[in-house]
C-alpha cells in the first residue's frame, strides 16, 4: 500500500491513518497505534477480495477471512 497513499497524523506529527492503493491499484486503510505498529488493516484485494486484520497489544489477531495471509 505504498506507491500512492495519504496519511493522517496525531499532533506530534506522527502518522495514524494511511489510506492508499500497491502497485496493483489495491487499496487499503492502514491504522496505527503511537508507535507506529499496525493496529488495523482493511483491503481489497486486486482480485476483489476483502480483508480485515486487528492486532491487540497483547499479540492476538483477528483476521477475517480466517485465510488471511
């Protein structure tokens, strides 16, 4: 998701929200925690399929579809 993309940063500056499309012109939405770790990802995929990924602080994910990868 990085060839064309915009972010949205907290007050320091740091980025939060990156919402662009890979080189395929795929796009997706990117959250990110004040360390910059990924915390939520949603995509659709160049064939159309959609993805949903949540990361919690304490390591668990939650990914749907459940394939994923």
């Amino acid at each position: 998701m990085v060839p064309r993309a915009w972010k949205l940063g907290d007050e320091n500056g740091r980025p939060r929200a990156i919402l662009g499309a890979d080189e395929h012109g795929a796009p997706g939405l990117l959250l990110v925690d004040r360390k910059g770790q990924p915390r939520a990802a949603l995509r659709v995929s160049p064939k159309d399929d959609a993805s949903l990924v949540l990361e919690g602080q304490d390591g668990e994910v939650f990914r749907a579809p459940s394939s994923v990868q």
